[in-house]
C-alpha cells in the first residue's frame, strides 16, 4: 500500500493490519403455510469478531511517498497526526484496503490556525489547572487565599506563592506577602 504526504508537515502514522469479521456459521429457518395465510422465515448468523494482526508505526517525511506492506485482502486501520500542529495521534481512523489511495493533503490555513488556537486554549487550560493544584510555599498555610486560586511564581526566589502570600515582603511584621529569600 502506497501512502504520500503531500503536505509541509512530517506526518506520524499507525497502521494496523486486521482480517474483517467472517461468517462462521449461518442457519436459515423457514415457515411455509400451504393455506397461503403467511410466509416466514428467520436466519441465524454467527461471525468472528475483527481480528487485529500487527500495528505499524512510523514517520512520512514532508512531500514523500511510503510503501507498507499489507498481505492478502487484509484491511488496514491508519490513526495519523501532523508533527507541529497535532500534539497526539488524531481520534480520526480511516479504514483501507490495499488497492485504496492514501495521501495527506496540506491543512489549509484556516485549518492550521484553528488547530493551533484550539492547542493554545488547551495548554494554558493545562497550566492554570497545574497552578491551581500547586501548594503554597509559605509557612503561614492558615493565612493562604483560597485553595482554588492559581499560584504565581516568584520571579526572584522561584518559589510558588498564593494571591496573599505572593508580593515580596521581608519586613516580618507587616502582613501580607512573603519573605523572600533572594
């Protein structure tokens, strides 16, 4: 099976080979009415589930052609992602046979640009949730802003503040702030 990357991006692929479900067993039941009142009849079918062979991964350098092997009339199963503009494998599958074309077009921009504002929003979602679950580093924990607040980094000692503890303040008996070591 040949598959071409006709776009900008170096394309990371998975394809996995497997048989498609079979018929294993088939049973046709028929009720004849010789009166005429009514015709009949039910079939049983028993089939094999799908089964999945090998898993191929690999990478198609930008504007290059790839063969992967597939034998017989195995189907094979392709997850793909971008390298730069997808940060994992797509939830996208598509389902081939050897004789089918495969190619990955270029985005267009207006697709580029939605992607990767879509991957902005999920990486500074990623990071206040990470600055949300951070522990204060003051040592008065009791006098600390709400526990849901983002923590803020020191941008002198380093050190992970809440909204109270975070302005710099080494004057010990004032309130508010925290010491800070630089």
């Amino acid at each position: 099976m040949e598959i071409r990357n006709k776009s900008n991006y170096e394309i990371v692929y998975e394809a996995s080979h497997y048989e498609e479900k079979q018929i294993l067993h088939m049973e046709n039941e028929a009720n004849l009415n010789i009166s005429g009142v009514g015709v009949g009849g039910s079939n049983k079918i028993d089939y094999s589930k799908a089964q999945l062979l090998n898993r191929e991964k690999d990478t198609i350098p930008k504007n290059t052609t790839i063969n992967i092997t597939v034998e017989g009339s195995k189907r094979v199963l392709i997850k793909y992602q971008y390298i730069g503009l997808h940060k994992n494998l797509t939830d996208a599958q598509r389902n081939f046979t050897v004789y089918d074309e495969v190619w990955f077009e270029q985005p267009s921009q207006e697709t580029i640009d939605r992607i990767l504002q879509e991957n902005k929003e999920e990486e500074e979602e990623e990071e206040l949730q990470r600055n949300i679950k951070r522990k204060c580093s003051s040592l008065s924990q009791y006098m600390c802003s709400a526990v849901d607040t983002p923590k803020k980094q020191c941008p002198y000692c380093g050190e992970w503040y809440c909204n109270y503890h975070y302005d710099v303040n080494n004057n010990r008996f004032s309130t508010g702030g925290h010491v800070c070591s630089k």
